[in-house]
C-alpha cells in the first residue's frame, strides 16, 4: 500500500488531511529502516517489542494487518477496513471527508 499512501499524501497536501500509520516490526530499528527504506513521508508510531501485540493494536482491538481507520475531522471513525479495501473505495472515502471538512471550515 506504500505507493498509494504516499500519492494521497501528495494529492491531499495542504488539505485537511493526516495519514498515520503504525508499524509493527518487533524492533524499533526494523521500524526506523522500513519508514527509511520505503519513503514513508508521513509519522509512523511503533508499536512496541510485541509486535502485532503491542500497545496501539490492542488500545485499537486490531485482528489483522493491515487495519485501516478512516476518522473524519471531528475525530469519528467513519469507515473500518480489515485489509486493503482497494484504492478507489479509499480515496472515495477520503475524498468525502475532506470535502465535508473543507465545507464546514467555509461555512458552507
């Protein structure tokens, strides 16, 4: 999914968009090569020497990789996807938010 994530982060750029991500790896500097190794231009948290079984995962009660959370600008999740629900159902969703987002800023 990097080669997607990385064009909506350049699509959106400027827009009130944020994409997180949180990576898995066991070891801290298996996450730092991946962010580095990959391009990842957005933030990455570690989810701790668990692994999958880390902190942010279970706050977040994830049962698979990777789980996607699609939260709109008043922080409500609004779409939940086990796996990669495929590029364009996720930059319609995307898409949606950020023009509900830029509309209620305006007023409109």
């Amino acid at each position: 999914m990097y080669p997607h994530e990385r064009s909506l982060v350049a699509k959106m750029a400027g827009k009130p968009f944020a994409l997180i991500g949180v990576n898995s790896d066991g070891k801290i500097e298996r996450a730092q090569e991946a962010v580095k190794k990959n391009n990842l231009t957005w933030r990455s948290f570690w989810n701790g020497p668990d692994g999958t079984g880390g902190p942010i995962s279970a706050k977040w009660a994830i049962q698979g990789w990777p789980t996607l959370f699609v939260i709109d600008h008043k922080g409500v999740i609004r779409h939940k996807s086990l796996g990669n629900p495929g590029n364009d159902k996720l930059d319609g969703w995307i898409e949606d938010l950020v023009s509900e987002a830029e509309r209620e800023a305006g007023g409109k």
